[in-house]
C-alpha cells in the first residue's frame, strides 16, 4: 500500500495570531478554519491557491507540545505568493501593516517582477509574478 499528501499546509508560528489573521485576509486570503471556534485564537487557517497557511500561537504550541518555536527569532523561511500584479499585492500588504523589506523590482533577467515584506509578526513574504514576453 502506498501513501501519498493529500493536502499541502504551511504552518507560521506567530506571537500575534490576530495580527497575522488581519493581515493576510486583508491581502484577499480567505479564512478556512479556527480553533477554538470561540474566544482567543489558537490557531487559524487561511486558504491560497489551493494551500493552507496556518497560523498558530507560538505560546500555545511551546505550552501543549514543548515544540521550543520562537517567533522572535530571525526568520530562515519565506512565504511564497505567486500573483498576476506584484505592486498590487506589495501596495495592499503595506496597507495591511506590512513592513517593507525589498520594493518591487524586476529581476535581472527580466523574467519575474517580485518584492519581499514581513508580516505584522515578522515572516517574510515575497510576491512574484512572471512578466509576459
């Protein structure tokens, strides 16, 4: 018997769940899943392209499995969202409270236009749309 991946989900351990929820659904993310259902969010689910990104408290995370996760520390990960308009995507992140890190830029071969920002809770989030030749 084989196994395979049914469903691809990308969890981001964050201090601010709340933050990160209003961010990423202010980008156009729909939410897919909260627990608990009612009260402070552990842990909530927003759907891309057919992905799950979840965004889980780190406190509660370290509190009921001792993962050790520190959202604090420098990020050595990045969220890719693949899009049709990159300064779109980058002007609405900043109005969603993002801080820039690279404005958008074409790459030197001219292939992609993409520009990275953090997420309110400091993950790195690069957009990047293929130009059409």
């Amino acid at each position: 018997m084989t196994t395979s991946a049914t469903q691809v989900q990308i969890n981001l351990f964050c201090a601010d769940v709340d933050a990160c929820l209003t961010f990423y659904t202010r980008l156009g993310l729909v939410e897919a899943f909260r627990a608990p259902t009612t009260g402070p969010i552990e842990h909530v689910e927003v759907e891309a392209a057919g992905f799950r990104i979840g965004l889980t408290s780190a406190q509660v995370a370290n509190a009921l499995v001792g993962l050790g996760v520190d959202p604090d520390s420098s990020p050595s990960t990045e969220l890719v969202l693949w899009c049709e308009d990159t300064d779109a995507f980058y002007d609405r992140a900043m109005a969603a409270g993002a801080t820039s890190v690279v404005a958008p830029m074409d790459s030197p071969d001219g292939r992609l236009h993409f520009a990275w920002v953090c997420d309110p809770d400091g993950h790195l989030v690069k957009f990047v749309q293929k130009r059409r030749r």
